[in-house]
C-alpha cells in the first residue's frame, strides 16, 4: 500500500513536471514576443506575484497604470533558444502563482541562461512622470500582509543609505578608474533613492552630492585620504542625515511599484494574473 502510495505521488509530479515543460514550450513558441518584451513581463509578473493582488487589485492598479508607460522603441532582444524557454517557464510559474520552490528553481534557470555571452536585452525602465505620480496611490491599495511580502522578498535589495555611503567611501579611494566610476553612480542612485524616493527634483540633488563627495575622496592621496578621513566619514553622514529606516523601505517599494506602471508590458502581466485567478 505504501508503495502504490508513492506511486501515485511520482506519477503526479511527473504529469505536474509534464504539463509546466508543455505550457512553457506553448509560451515560448508565442507568434512575435521578442525577448526584451518576456523580460519585461516577467519583471512585471515578478512583482504581482509576490504581492499576490486580488483580481479588484490589479484591475485598479491597470487603471492607474494607463498613460504611464515608458513607450520607447526597443531592440528585440538576443539570446540562446535555451532563455527563450527559461524565461517562459518562469513566466507561466509566477502568473499562476506558483510554490516558492518552484519560482526559485526556475528562477535560478533564468539566471544561468542570462550569463551567456550572446545576450541581450533592451529591458530597462524609465520612469515616466505619471508612473511617479501614481505610484504612492498602488501603494494605498495594498494590505499591511502585502507590505510585508514585498519588504521579505526585498530585504538584501532594500539599503541602509548611510552604510551603503560609508563602505563607499572607503572602497572609492583605493578602486580603480572602471570600478570607481560603476561604484560612484550606483551608491549615488541608491542614496538618493533611499533618501529623497520619488522627488526627481530632491533625488537629483542628493545624487550629485553623493557623486562629488566620493569623486573628492578618490582624487586624495593616501596619506592626505587618512587625514581627513573622520572630516569624509562625518560629511557623508551629514549628507544622508536622519532617515527614518520605515520610510527607506517605503521608497523602494515606491520605486518599484513606479517601475511596474512604467512597464509597457503591465497589462499583458495583469491579463495572465486575473486568467490566472479565474482557472
């Protein structure tokens, strides 16, 4: 009987492995989806799915999303036969909302498949100015559980804007020119994220104050770097100031629920979350 039992429970995992490798294939063989435009909809999908928004929630989110989409043309995109697949099975996974050790392990696939040298995709975001506007208005319509999915999902993602300025600081002195420069422009979008969150205007200020404090630590000798290395620590420190970790963490779910709305292929992730939700 026990035998008979895990029987019936191997035949069922196959069929279930069976029937995702089929629905994935069918995804993957869709008449003029480019590559760019799976990753995005699966960046959308990614999203949705951790938040796990009721139907009504998506269809008031796909209100708010009309006209603030980043509509610039994009390259197609490029890639092995083999992320066509991988991105298509994570798709189909996350719009039906699929277990978590399953979305991990096709996201790992994702990832491996995104490694090839041969890739390319045209799939970042651009903020538009109504994607920012609407995006604290998303934000009221989610439940305090919600909240809480995005920021565990998030948490290695969401920064601590004075410790992210001070490792910085040290490594921006010794690091040469391609890292410094890779190393300035990500610290100074982090920081003025977490500080300044939707304010373009309040963001750009904080970014620039970020890139040339660190561009003035970089140009020091060593000797003259350990001299005036308290004066930098307190400068940086002064730079970012008192910031509420609570409203850190309210940034970047903003920024993220502004990327969602500016994502032209929101609608066709919400269309897959609500078929989804009736099946």
């Amino acid at each position: 009987m026990q035998r008979f039992r895990f029987g019936i429970v191997a035949l069922a995992a196959a069929l279930c492995a069976a029937f995702v490798a089929m629905n994935s294939r069918a995804l993957a063989a869709e008449s003029g989806t480019s590559l760019t435009n799976m990753s995005l909809e699966v960046k959308a999908l990614e999203l949705l799915n951790t938040l796990d928004l009721t139907p009504e929630q998506l269809k008031a989110v796909e209100k708010l999303a009309a006209g603030a989409a980043d509509k610039r043309d994009r390259q197609a995109g490029s890639g092995p036969a083999a992320l066509r697949t991988a991105l298509a099975a994570f798709g189909e996974a996350v719009s039906r909302g699929a277990d978590d050790d399953q979305i991990e392990d096709l996201q790992d696939d994702v990832d491996e498949q995104l490694e090839a040298k041969d890739v390319k995709l045209d799939d970042t975001v651009t903020l538009t100015a109504e994607a920012r506007t609407h995006a604290p208005d998303v934000v009221k319509l989610l439940t305090t559980t919600q909240v809480a999915a995005y920021i565990s999902e998030s948490a290695d993602d969401i920064s601590d804007p004075t410790k992210d300025l001070l490792d910085a600081l040290e490594e921006t002195h010794t690091a040469d020119k391609e890292r410094f420069a890779a190393l300035r422009d990500q610290t100074a979008d982090d920081v003025a994220l977490a500080v300044a969150g939707l304010d373009s205007e309040k963001d750009d200020k904080i970014a620039e104050q970020v890139a040339s404090l660190l561009d003035k630590a970089h140009a020091l000798s060593t000797s003259d770097f350990t001299e005036k290395h308290a004066d930098l620590q307190k400068e940086a420190k002064a730079l970012v100031g008192d910031v509420d970790p609570l409203q850190v963490a309210r940034h970047f779910l903003q920024r993220d629920i502004a990327q969602l709305l500016a994502n032209p292929c929101l609608p066709a992730a919400i269309a897959k979350r609500l078929k989804a939700a009736k099946d």
